[in-house]
C-alpha cells in the first residue's frame, strides 16, 4: 500500500513540511516516487521513518542522521559504524532521562509541598523546608 506525504506526516505527528525538508536534507533516499514525482511512502518506510524520527527525538543533528541512513542504505559493510553510532546515541538518551529523573523528583517535591500548603490554607507549614530558603528540601 502506498501512502502520501500528509499520510505519513499525520501518522508520524510532524508536518508535511517537516517531511519536505527531512527529503531535501537527503534523509528519505529509500522513499520511492510516482511517475509525476510525488513522494510514494510503503509500509517499510515506517521502519526507517520511526528510527529517523528517534535519533531526531532524542537530539542527534540531522547531518548526522543523513550519515546513519546513507550507511544503512550501503548495507553490511557499515554495520559497525551503525552499531557506534546507536551506542552514542543510546548514552546520550540515558543522561536525558537521568536529567529527567531529577526533574520529576523536584516537579514531585513542589506537587507535594503545594498539595499539603493548600490543605493547609498557606505555605507558611514549609517555613524549614522550601526550597527558596536557606534550608534544603532533599
């Protein structure tokens, strides 16, 4: 089955613009075209389209993107450079979601100091333990 630009760009939750740009930064070398030069997408072209839309997600630079799929699209003989590059990326996601983690417990300490001030009818029951005094709340 064949599906549009705006088919997949619905899909993928990205713009059809998005798409335009992702083809002309030379990303979608294995999108095929119609005899008028329209952008013909198959099921396959989600494998891809969900692994560059990843590597995007979680901040790698489009060149270096280009770079995954144009060694994909070689083949075997660039396994191990794929293989280097999922590694990196793979740490670099990592220290987002500890970054991440940090975050959640700080959003998780305010929800609770919050909660427990409105219960309270004012924020003045955390006088030793806000954050925005000299006493740390951890």
């Amino acid at each position: 089955m064949g599906y549009t630009v705006s088919q997949v760009a619905e899909r993928l939750g990205i713009s059809v613009y998005t798409l335009h740009y992702y083809d002309k930064e030379g990303l979608l070398p294995f999108v095929d075209r119609a005899a008028n030069g329209a952008r013909v997408f198959k099921d396959a072209d989600f494998r891809w389209l969900d692994v560059i839309m990843a590597l995007k997600n979680t901040g790698m630079p489009l060149k270096n993107i280009k770079q995954y799929v144009e060694w994909g699209m070689a083949g075997d003989s660039t396994l191990k450079q794929r293989f280097e590059y999922i590694k990196r990326q793979k740490k670099v996601v990592e220290g987002q979601m500890e970054k991440l983690k940090k975050y959640l417990e700080l959003l998780d300490y305010k929800e609770w100091y919050y909660e427990t001030a409105l219960e309270a009818g004012t924020a003045a029951i955390h006088k030793q333990t806000d954050c925005n005094s000299q006493t740390s709340y951890a």
